[in-house]
C-alpha cells in the first residue's frame, strides 16, 4: 500500500462518563486502606480482650515441685477473687527453651500477668521478664540451701538490670503477688 490509499483515521470524540441517577455516590475515602484495616484489626483484638473466657488471666511458674507448696497460695488467692491462673513448672536452668517459648506465648494464650516463683539463683522471674512484655511479678522462695533464709533469692529477683522489670513481693509471700496481680488487672 502506499501513502495514498491510507484510509482515514476515525474521527475521535472525547469519552463523557454516563450518569446514573439510581447509582449511589462513592463515599469519600477517609483513611488509606491500610489504616482503615489496621483501625479495623485494633478494635477486633479490643473486643476479643473484652470477651469473658474461660482462659487463665494469670499464670504462675515456677523453678521446681517442691516450690509448689509456697506457690499454691498465689492459685488460691487467685481463685478466692475469682480470677483463672495456670501453674505450670519449668526451670530457667533445666528447660530455658520451654520458659522462653511459655513466656513468647502468654499473651496470645490470653495471659495478662505471670508469677514466677523461684529460689537460689532465682533465673527465672528474670527470663520470663525477658521474653514477655507482659507484667511478671517475682517470689523469693527459701530452701533448705537458701543462704541467708532467701535473700539470695530476694535480690536476685530485685536486681534486675533495666529494661527487663520483675516486681517483687516478700520472700516466700506468693499470697501477696496474687494481690498485685490481681490489681494490675484491675487497673
């Protein structure tokens, strides 16, 4: 073919856009889509906190069975105030993995403080701390090889290096971190 026998280009109009009148307006947008499902996933996980469930609210660990005599007194307070606890025993020195993966998962568990009862060295109200950013409130607990009827235990647990807060209660006093737990709750 040559320039000759080109056929014409089509005449072109611009587009108008076709008007409704039974279409609804679109709604102004408000907020980028990302934010609107952020906003949306925030007040999801606001309601589920608010729900009432039979998950424990407070746990309580500790280092060794034989800690569960002095520890039984948390549970009992806990239940006395109608709060749900668990209590479970893993060692900070035995089993740091189970401690570290317990303490990942307290909060998705549906945990909103964890007492951790521990004697001697006293690890584990410290490696809790450091795997939760959940409240974790310490006991001191004595032993037949405490030194000092628990202080080792004691400033253990209170001498935290900062960023990783542990609170305290009275050696052997795991009645009384019951009541701050159950009024961190409450707060």
């Amino acid at each position: 073919m040559s320039d000759e026998q080109t056929p014409p280009a089509p005449e072109t109009r611009p587009l108008q856009p076709v008007v409704v009148e039974s279409d609804p307006p679109d709604p102004p947008l408000t907020a980028a889509p990302e934010t609107a499902a952020g906003e949306a996933m925030a007040e999801t996980a606001a309601d589920i906190q608010e729900l009432d469930t039979d998950a424990p609210r407070v746990g309580i660990v500790m280092g060794s069975k034989s800690d569960l005599p002095a520890m039984q007194k948390a549970e009992t307070e806990l239940t006395a105030r109608g709060i749900s606890s668990e209590t479970r025993v893993m060692s900070a020195h035995r089993d740091p993995d189970t401690v570290a993966d317990y303490a990942k998962n307290a909060r998705m568990r549906g945990l909103r403080v964890i007492i951790a009862g521990a004697g001697l060295s006293a690890a584990l109200p410290g490696v809790v701390a450091a795997h939760t950013d959940l409240p974790v409130i310490g006991v001191p607990l004595t032993s037949k090889t405490s030194v000092a009827g628990g202080l080792d235990a004691l400033l253990s647990i209170a001498q935290m290096p900062p960023g990783v807060p542990v609170a305290c209660v009275g050696v052997d006093n795991a009645r009384n971190a019951a009541v701050l737990a159950a009024r961190i709750l409450s707060a």
